[in-house]
C-alpha cells in the first residue's frame, strides 16, 4: 500500500502570528446533501462510541493463542464495552508482562483452504448487500468450535451449517450439530460451537449467508462517486488491508492463513466488475431485472488482504494482458501508466528472476480513496492522483508520482503477495522493500530523472527525524489489534524499511542482494515468511559469494537496525601522531537520552573517501564497525589526510559527526567555488543534513552547522538544497513568531540568490524542458516566494492576475503547471477574499485530480483565519471536498503559521465528529493532530495539548506521546539555541 498523500513541502507563512484569532465556529455538518444519504450527528456520535468501546474492549480481553477447548470457557460473551481506558501499550522488550494481553488473534486449530464467496450488492437505494461464503477448512487439532472473523456483517444463524468432506471428496450430507454460534465483538469474531467434535487432519466445510451495506468510509467493501454532467454515478469497491476483509465476507482474515479464492459477484447489466482474477463466464441473474452474474476463476493462494473487486460503469485500455481502468471523461489520463507499467512488471520479473503468476493485471482509479494506492493482487487500486496523469495540465511531480506508486505496488505483486508476512509486525518488509523498489523501478522507466539521487532527501533524511524522537518504535514491532495494527504502516515501516534495505544492497553488492531474493521468492512462494527467513537466503548467499566470513551472518547485522529503535551516530576522531582514526557510536538523539537508549549498539558499515581521492562511487564497506562502544581504525591515508567524509552517498543509515578541525576543512572545500563539486550531490546533501541536526541534538555547536551553510550561496544542486531547505524549514517555524524573523529570512534570501536567477520565473510550456530543472524551480521559487522575496511574489501575483483575466478560465489556465503550486499559494497568501473564491470555484469546477491537489493545498496558505475556519469547515462538511482530501485540507492549513492555531482549536472542538465521519480510526485523528502541532514550542502550547488529551480521555499511547516528546524538544530547543542562532545571524549580516 502507499500511504503517504502528503505535499512534500510545507508552505510556510512568514508572517507573526495573528493575535486576534477568530473564535471557531463549531457547528459541523455531518450529513451529504440530496437524496442518497446522511447520517446525523447523534448517529455520528453513536457509531464513533461503539467504535470506541470495541476498541477499548480489545484491549481488556486475555486471549492466550487460545486453542477451541480454552475459547468455549469464554464463551457467551457478547460485545463488551466499558468507559475505562486501554492500556498504556507495554514496550514489547519488558519481557515480565504478559506477552499477549492485547492480542486478537484466531486460534491455530483450523486453517481455510478454499472459499467460495457470492455477492449481491445493491448499488443504490440503501447499499446493501447480501452474500454467502462457503469455507473448506482444515482442522489442525481436535476442537469443537469454529472462530473466524466478521465485521458489521448480519450472519443468519439459521442457514449455518457445517459438512464434512468424505473420503472421496464428497460431502457428507449431513450437517454437523451446531450448539450455538455467537460474536465475541471485542475480538471482531464470529464462533460457530458444535456438538460435533472436529477431527484433526479432517476436512470441513462452512456454509454462511450474511448481509451488510456497501459504507461510505473508505474501509472494507464501499462505494464513492462521481458526477457526469450532474448525475450520480456510483462505484462499489474494496480496501481490505489491513483488517477489513471481514468487513465483506467471514473469513480467517490474518496474513498468513492464505487460500484459493473463488467469487462470484452480481451487477446491474451497464456496469463492469474487475477483481483478482479475470472473469470465466457471465449469465442473467435469474431474479433481480437488468442483473448479471459473473463468475471469476479460482486464484492462487492469497492472504484475505489482497482480495479485491471493483463494480463501475469506467472504461479501460489495454496492452496485452495489462489493463488500466478510469472513468471515461479521465481514461486518456490513464495513456502514461499503461504505457509504463508492463516496462515496470518486465524489468521487476527479470530483478527477481520470478515471473509473474497471474494471468492479468488490471489497475484502477477510483474517485475516492484513503491510501496513495492499493497491491490487490492482480487488481490494483489507486486514488486518481497515483495512477492518472495529464500531459499539459499535470506537474513533473504528478508524472514522477504515478511511476512511484505504479512501481510500489507492482513490487508488492512479490514482496508481500507471492511471499506475505507471517504476521503485521514485519510489514516493515514489505513497505520497506516496495518503496526502495519504487526508486529502481523509476530509474529503468527514465533514468534521466536520476531517481537514485534523490533518495537520501526523500526518504532517509526525512525519517531520521522521526527516528531520533525517543517514543519512536523499533521496525520489526509486535502489534495486536487493529488500531495497532493501522498505526505500524507509518514511517518508519516505509521510509526507515527502505533505507535499511538500500544499505544491506550496498553492503551485500547488487548481485547477491538479488540472487538472495530470488531464492527467497522461489523457496516461499505462496507461503508467508518473516525477517528471518529473508536473512537466511541472503546468508547463504553472502556466504557462498565470500562476502561474509563464516562467523558473521546476516541476522546478526540487521537484527541491529531491525530490533533496535533508532540509529547511531559515529563520532570521528584523529589521534595525533598516530595512523589511527577513533570511531565512537552512541544512539542519535534530539533530547531525553535514557540510559537504554546509550546501551545501543549497531553493526555499521563503514565506508569513507578523502580530500585526497574524492572517489564517491564505492559504496562497499571496507571495513566494519562491529558492535562495540569504540573502535579503531588504523589507515595512513586517513590520519593524514587534509579531510575525510564517511558514510559514502550515504548509504549507511547513521549520521557522521568529526572533531572541529575535519568540520572547518569540509567547510573550506565546499566555500571552494571551484572544487566545491568534487564532493557528490549526495554527500553534500549528507553534510548540510548531518551537521545541521547535530546542532539541533547539542553535537556540536550551531555555529559551525551556520558556518557550513555559508556555501550555499554558490551550490546550485537541487538534493542539497533540498537538504538545506528541509532543515531550515525547522528553524523558519521557530523563528516564525519571534521577533528576529528578519535576520533568518535576509540571510537565506542571499542564500538563495544564485539559484533562484538560475531557474528563474520562466517554465516553458510542455515536455520538452529537462524535468530536473522544473522539479528544482518548483522547490526553490517555493522556499523563495515563503521568504518573501519580491520578485517572486510579484510574479506569482501576475501569473494569477492573468488567470482571473482569461475568458473561461476553467477552459484555459495560462499558468504553467509545475509554476501552479507556487503562484495559487502566494496569490492566496497575499490575496483576500476573492482570490481564495475564485480559486475554490476553480477547485469544483476542474476535473482534473492533481490540479484538484495543487488548488486544495494553496487554499491553506491565506492568512484570514475567517477563511481558513469556512476552509476547515468545508472539509468535513462531505458536500464539496471529496473525503480521501481531509488529511491534504488539514496539512495545509496546519502549516502557515495562523493556519497551524485555527487547525488545531478546530481539531479540538470537532475531533469526535471527525472521528465519526472519518470511519474511526483513531489514527486519522492522531495524523490530524501532528499536522496541528508541528511548530508548538512554547510551554503554553505544549500544556494546551496535554490539557486537551487528558479532557478528551485519550489513551496515553504512542502518537500522543510523540506529538508530547516533538513539542517538549522545540520548547528545549528555543531555550538552548535561539540565542546562538540570532548572534550568528547578526555577526552574519555585519560581516
Ligand atoms: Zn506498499
């Protein structure tokens, strides 16, 4: 899945923060206008409690891997709810406590074999649907009871029945006696208790009919839609990772319990149906008018999660067996993924040396949905921004997009549907692997992106800010129940999963990194696996190859960055009149070091170059950093070097830190107009991001992060600048509501001088300019035009005027694309009230999904808190802006430095109403929140928070604690560094 929807960079507003904020207006409208339905806000807040409680109610019941005979003890009980609070999560190191007292998991007596599932849905009216699934399982060990999951699902306790399957394959006529069958809501179970006793090594069969309704909360099966000349056009869909196949069908709905799958699904004649597999025939329903059937043919065996269908009136394209769907006014934007998809799914069969199982691929855009995109196998699903691209209309940013996601998920057709982790707690390896996948998959569709190249900035810089927080989470993370589980698929499953995998590629050379995954694959194809059986393929080979001596192993290293939370930083030091280089490791920090966290220790590969040699291409460790405090290094040619840089492209996920003299030589080669080149993009992106945060941990001293920075006046490269820029958009949002904003602003604005004139106002229309170049322009006029440099606000302002001039503007946007995000952004800030009106009008009115994304991120950026509250409001109001939008509305709006204030009481007022309309996932609310909460630095903001959390009754877990531990590090921050940063800036201008 890809989760992440988020603008990469922030709009910051540069202004103080307005003292006179409008009170919130806290009237929500829940309920969708016209005919088809509403749900009131007593409803809202009825569902959102009986969520609640169920997930409370999780977290109190003791299941011990039960088996069916310790289950009956329990049995009888129904939904049980009550208003005390779950659990402070137990950190899963504290080997006392009970290891399973959240635990949800089915007993191990049974595993399913086949289902064959039909489905009726109504695609109008009242959504409902009726269904039936039979179940041929194998029984593991002598039980009487049969445990699955159901969800939101009536199961008619009278057509239940269960059959064993003879000898010959037949099935007994008789059905077993049933003694009773019940829910256990707590656990999202649904328990069928015989009479009969099932047999071990037995075979059964299960017969259910149930009915549900197709919801509107974009989990389990359901429905969304879109507008054709104003009428309503409706699209039944699933999104079933992780939790909620259950929600569709009962089923043994856990990763590891994989079966084959048959389904047959009803739609009305006009309509199509898309799913895992293609479809063996089609016939008239006998009983419901203008009705068909379709049957589909059997899959391979499959987790429950990837189970998928798709019931739409769209249209779709082809090329060979591979298919891309949308609907029909958007299904020439879907041109540029077919075109590059079957060269995706080619290179990754001959990456993996595995070819692809199935018989078909078929790719969809839906109108709305939660994720980036979803793997289904054989069936992907995406929001409309992740699979669709307009030549002309869409940003270089929109194309790069859709070739990531189209990569992410094609990758997970193996790494996570072939072999699928045994359990959630190592999804960490198939997000991992799936976005590092996304880089290579990238790079052989246009290698003249440099996709490589980028990566340190997207990806590894970014979480390790994350991952220096001390309430972050190791990567392989024991998870329970569903809350938890939604929660794992975050940053560091994705971002810290693929750099981690990118250093074990490095160290293991890209041939036995791939020989080793094939092995994998082929080995525990149709099975599941977890980290460890990679790291045994992966062994061997290393092993086989010479690159790993006997006693070391693959386990051994990753275990370090797998099992442990965060990542250390090596600190450099030279002994005089020695040939030996001291390195020390101690876990990177921001703040609040417990002494757990300075036990911490790393296998770190070790790579490094000099001032001397400036080679930057060897990325295999010739040496390593075993687990220990210290260790010494003994090379001539780096004692008596003039300086040295570790960490090669910055392969290796650790920071580098060097005593003062190696800092002030770096320094002096980067001032070197002429040789500052010779360091690699990516390691001067290394150098600005490792410096700068080790000033920000109290490494080392901000002036010499400052000095470092000075070269920037020269650098024109984009990864370093957006290094540079991520990072002093941390110090921008500290500065913001202080009174020395000017000094920050004037220094990056000179700064900034020479690569602004170099990418200029100006992007020429079309495909024909270098996507590099506009990519770059993007950033920097976007950093430039937050500064408020003059030029580019008048520009901006000129570009939108035209706009408002043009006859139809809806027809005819002068702007050009990739200037867009930009220009409505400035317009806005610095514009009234009609320009956000026109630009809103242009939001509904346009049918194209990225420019929807640019106009809904630019409302975000105007300074009028009146605005910005209709803005809220408008957001969760399910009239105008599609729900999938909410997060994208709330990150906008967060990040000006008024915004963030009006967010965060609007938040606060409405969580619970939000809460309802989002579907209940605590999690969204927690997302919304950080956004909210992301330049607190005052002790005032940080009580306001906890004060909110402690009336609101929140658990005390982990996304609250993160949001406490960033707060708490900013107000440490402007205590400890404000001061320093403000004299150096002074002495900066005066020089
Ligand atoms: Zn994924």
């Amino acid at each position: 899945m890809v989760v992440k929807e988020i603008p990469l960079h922030e709009n910051l507003s540069m202004e103080n923060r307005s003292t006179n904020a409008a009170t919130p207006t806290t009237t929500t409208t829940f309920s969708r206008s016209g005919r088809h339905y509403s749900l009131s806000l007593t409803t809202a807040v009825l569902l959102v409690s009986f969520f609640i409680c169920t997930l409370l109610a999780v977290g109190f019941i003791v299941y011990n891997f039960a088996t069916c005979a310790q289950l009956q003890a329990e049995a009888g009980e129904e939904i049980i709810c009550t208003s005390v609070h779950r659990n402070k999560p137990k950190s899963s190191q504290d080997d006392g406590a009970p290891k399973y007292d959240r635990d949800v998991r089915l007993p191990r007596s049974i595993r399913p074999l086949k289902y064959n599932i039909t489905l009726e849905p109504l695609l109008s009216g009242n959504f409902s649907f009726t269904g039936s699934v039979q179940i041929r399982i194998r029984v593991l060990e002598d039980c009487y009871n049969i445990t699955m999951h159901a969800e939101e699902l009536n199961i008619s306790r009278s057509d239940a029945a269960v059959h064993r399957v003879l000898p010959g394959g037949e099935l007994d006529g008789d059905s077993l006696r049933i003694h009773k069958q019940y829910l256990v809501g707590a656990k999202q179970f649904f328990v069928i208790e015989l009479y009969d006793k099932l047999l071990r090594g037995g075979e059964y069969v299960v017969h259910l009919r149930f009915d549900g309704i197709i919801q509107d909360f974009l989990q389990g099966f359901y429905r969304s839609s879109y507008e054709v000349h104003n009428e309503t056009r409706w699209v039944a869909s699933t999104q079933f990772q992780a939790t909620d196949a259950r929600r569709a069908f009962p089923c043994f709905d856990e990763p590891a319990l994989k079966a084959n799958f048959t389904l047959h699904i009803a739609r009305p004649r006009n309509m199509t149906t898309v799913s895992n597999m293609p479809i063996v025939s089609t016939q008239d329903h006998p009983t419901i008018p203008n009705y068909v059937w379709d049957h589909f043919a059997e899959s391979l065996p499959m987790s429950t999660y990837l189970v998928a269908y798709a019931i739409s009136d769209f249209t779709h394209i082809s090329s060979g067996n591979f298919s891309v769907w949308a609907r029909a006014d958007a299904i020439k934007s879907a041109q540029y993924a077919l075109s590059v998809g079957p060269t995706i799914l080619t290179f990754l069969q001959d990456f993996f040396n595995t070819t692809f199982p199935l018989p078909k691929i078929d790719m969809i855009a839906l109108p709305e949905f939660q994720a980036g995109a979803m793997e289904n196998w054989g069936l992907i699903t995406f929001r409309e921004t992740a699979m669709l691209y307009d030549p002309g209309v869409a940003t270089a940013n929109n194309k790069q997009r859709v070739v990531s996601v189209v990569g992410h998920e094609l990758a997970h057709q193996w790494f996570g549907n072939l072999v699928t982790p045994s359990w959630w707690s190592d999804i960490w390896l198939n997000e991992g692997f799936a976005s590092y996948m996304e880089y290579l998959t990238a790079d052989a569709v246009a290698p003249e992106w440099k996709q490589l190249d980028q990566f340190v900035v997207n990806e590894l810089q970014t979480v390790f800010q994350l991952d220096a927080l001390s309430t972050s989470h190791q990567i392989s993370h024991e998870v329970y129940n569903p809350q938890e589980i939604s929660e794992i698929f975050d940053k560091i499953s994705y971002a810290k999963g693929s750099t981690i995998i990118r250093m074990m590629a490095h160290f293991l050379t890209n041939p036995v990194f791939r020989r080793g995954l094939s092995k994998y694959l082929k080995e525990m194809a149709y099975n599941s696996a977890t980290q460890d059986d990679l790291w045994h393929f992966l062994t061997n080979e290393a092993k086989s190859s010479g690159l790993l001596d006997r006693s070391r192993s693959v386990k051994e290293i990753m275990d370090t960055w797998t099992l442990q939370t965060g990542y250390p930083v090596v600190k450099l030091s030279r002994h005089p009149n020695s040939n030996v280089v001291r390195l020390e490791q101690v876990r990177f920090v921001y703040t609040n070091t417990t002494r757990e966290d300075e036990s911490l220790l790393w296998w770190i590969p070790i790579t490094f170059t000099t001032a001397a040699e400036l080679n930057f291409a060897n990325t295999r460790p010739t040496t390593w950093m075993p687990r220990t405090k210290t260790y010494e290094l003994e090379n001539r040619n780096l004692s008596t070097a003039k300086w040295f840089i570790f960490n090669i492209q910055q392969t290796g996920y650790y920071r580098v830190n060097y005593d003062p003299d190696n800092w002030w030589a770096i320094t002096s080669h980067l001032m070197d107009e002429k040789h500052f080149e010779e360091i690699a993009p990516a390691n001067r992106a290394q150098l600005l991001d490792d410096v700068m945060n080790l000033a920000r941990g109290s490494y080392i001293p901000y002036e010499t992060a400052m000095n470092l920075t000075r070269y920037l006046g020269h650098e024109l490269g984009h990864v370093p600048w957006k290094a540079a820029s991520s990072n002093f958009i941390f110090i921008d949002s500290m500065f913001v509501n202080s009174g020395d904003y000017d000094l920050l602003k004037n220094y990056l604005l000179k700064k900034l001088k020479r690569v602004y004139d170099q990418v200029g106002f100006h992007d020429s229309q079309g495909e024909s300019e270098d996507i590099l170049l506009q990519l770059k322009r993007a950033d920097i006029l976007a950093v430039a035009c937050h500064l408020g440099h003059q030029e580019c606000i008048s520009e901006a302002s000129r570009h939108f005027q035209n706009w408002v001039q043009t006859p139809n503007p809806d027809a005819n946007n002068p702007i050009s694309p990739n200037l867009r995000g930009v220009v409505y952004c400035a317009a806005i800030q610095y514009g009234s009230e009609y320009e956000w009106d026109f630009a809103f009008d242009r939001y509904l009115k346009t049918n194209v999904p990225g420019e929807k994304d640019l106009l809904l991120s630019a409302l975000g950026c105007s300074k009028e808190p009146w605005l910005l509250y209709r803005y809220l409001r408008r957001s969760v109001a399910g009239q105008h802006i599609r729900k999938q939008d909410l997060f994208r509305v709330f990150a906008a709006v967060s990040s000006t430095v008024v915004g963030q204030q009006i967010a965060f009481d609007f938040l606060r007022n409405n969580w619970q109403e939000i809460n309802a309309y989002m579907g209940s996932q605590m999690s969204h609310i927690h997302t919304l929140f950080k956004f909210a909460t992301k330049r607190f630095n005052s002790k005032f903001q940080l009580s306001e928070f906890e004060n909110f959390v402690k009336d609101a009754r929140w658990d005390y877990g982990r996304p609250v604690q993160q949001i406490v531990e960033q707060i708490e590090t900013s107000v440490d921050w402007m205590n400890r560094n404000y001061k320093s940063i403000v004299k150096w800036l002074q002495n900066e201008e005066r020089a």
